[in-house]
C-alpha cells in the first residue's frame, strides 16, 4: 500500500518563505537596500538574505528591530506572533531525541513499512538502512551523550537494524552519499571495513540503488540531508532540526535537488571501487 498523507498543509519552509516576503516588502517599502538594513540592524548583510528568503527564522528582537528601522511599528506585534508560530511548526532534534532515540526508530520504521519508492542524500553518516549495527552504535552513542537524551542507544540500534527487513520487500531504493562520509573514521578500523562489506553487498541488491558523490570540483553544492518517501513527503535533516514536508512545490524541489545529485555520483562498480578505496 502506497504511503498515504492528509491534504497538503502550509509546510514549515512555506510559512518561513512567507514570512521573509513580508519582510521584504517592508524594507523595500522603506526604500532600503538590504546593505542599508543590515548596517541599522547592526548585523552581516547575508543576515538579512536569510530572513528574506526563509533561511532562517527571525527572534522577535529581530522582527520588532526591523520593523522600527522600516517604519512599520504597527505591524510589529502581527509578525512577531507568526514568527513564533513559524517556530512552534519547527521541529528540532534536541526535542525529539530527549524522548529518547529507540521511540524514533520507530518512527522511522512505521513510515517505511508504508514507502514503496525511498530516495536518500547523506552528507554526514552512512544512511541508516545500510548501516552494521557497529556502525550504528558509534553514530547513536554520539548522539545520545551530545543531546543527553535517556540511554536507550541498544535498543535503539536493535530497532534500527531490524529496520533492514525492508531491503527484501518490495520497495526500491535510491540512495546517494558523499564520498567524504566514507571516509570520516567515525568508528574503529574493523568497524569501518565491516561497513564497506554491507554496503558492498548492498549495493548488489536489486532494488538498491547506491551512489557515490566524489570528492573534486562540482557543479552542483550538497544540500541538507534529506529523505523522500514516495514522492509525496520528504523529512529535512538539519544540524539544529528537522522537519517534515508534503507541500507539492516543497518536494518538487527536493526532487529537482536529488536528480541533480544524481547526475554527480558513480554507481556500480565504480562506486563499489570507490567504497574500497575510501574505507580499505
């Protein structure tokens, strides 16, 4: 059964998006260069870029300063409760792994028993469904002692694991990493090449899709990794939080973004070569 969602809702990067074209219709209606804001602001102009352009959500000092500087006071109050709102629609991870890690393995699981197509971009750690339980274990035991959240990490890496049951159905899977990832020694030597024995033999599956994105010049800069479940949502993994999307335009995007990455990796043997020579 395909993955089903409720009707698209106004996703948190649409509310960003909206909420930086406000401000941006202010500082113009100001007659303000972004340079000029940014210099009354006291802050770096790509500061200001960001906030326009829903890189990043503005604290209420931020909006009540910009406001002032643009002469628009009155709208000062109205835009400091959507930039909460903006927040509040942001989920971060400190908040999700306190719950602890196993309860979101679970998650995970129960969206994938629901996928049929999965695409994947990791530019941090091997992705999860391809991971040792080894491998595992080193990526959740940093994140449970960087996020303090409850010790749940073996149970968490089991469920994880477990989680490769859906390699032998009948979804697909297309998965790109960055070579660099390969070579980050974030475990042991022996639990390095261990890795690179499962990914090795993952990548021979025949539903499994395994692309490697090579270090050197490039045309097209990584982006936040990200993961799209049948085309219809897509979950954003960034360093502070993550959140979710089912927007059409949203996963369009993300979907463009895949394709072009796509275009950068090698994949078979030349990614299996590529594998070897990164890990041993």
């Amino acid at each position: 059964m395909t993955l089903r969602t409720s009707p698209p809702q106004r996703s948190p990067l649409d509310l960003r998006r909206d909420l930086g074209s406000r401000l941006r219709v202010l500082r113009l209606q100001a007659g303000l260069s972004g340079k000029d804001l940014a210099e009354l602001l006291g802050c770096h102009p790509s500061k200001v870029s960001r906030l326009e352009h829903g890189g990043a959500i503005p604290s209420v000092a931020d909006i009540r300063a910009w406001c002032a500087h643009c002469n628009a006071e009155d709208q000062a109050d109205d835009l400091a409760a959507d930039a909460t709102a903006v927040e509040a629609a942001y989920s971060t991870w400190r908040s999700n792994q306190r719950t602890g890690l196993l309860r979101m393995q679970k998650e995970v699981g129960d969206l994938f028993s629901r996928t049929r197509r999965f695409l994947a971009y990791e530019s941090r750690v091997i992705p999860g469904l391809l991971q040792t339980a080894d491998y595992s274990r080193a990526i959740l035991e940093a994140a449970r002692a960087r996020r303090r959240s409850p010790d749940d990490v073996s149970d968490a890496v089991t469920a994880r694991y477990e989680l490769r049951r859906v390699l032998d159905g009948p979804a697909t899977f297309n998965l790109l990493v960055e070579e660099h990832v390969l070579r980050s020694p974030i475990a042991p030597p022996e639990i390095m090449r261990e890795q690179a024995d499962q990914l090795v033999a993952d990548s021979r599956r025949p539903n499994v899709s395994l692309g490697v994105i090579p270090l050197g010049p490039r045309t097209r800069a990584g982006v936040e990794n990200f993961y799209v479940y049948d085309q219809i949502l897509v979950r954003i993994q960034l360093l502070s939080g993550r959140f979710t999307v089912n927007a059409p335009g949203d996963v369009a995007e993300y979907l463009a973004a895949f394709a072009e990455l796509s275009e950068l990796a090698v994949v078979g043997d030349e990614a299996r070569a590529l594998i070897r020579d990164a890990i041993g």
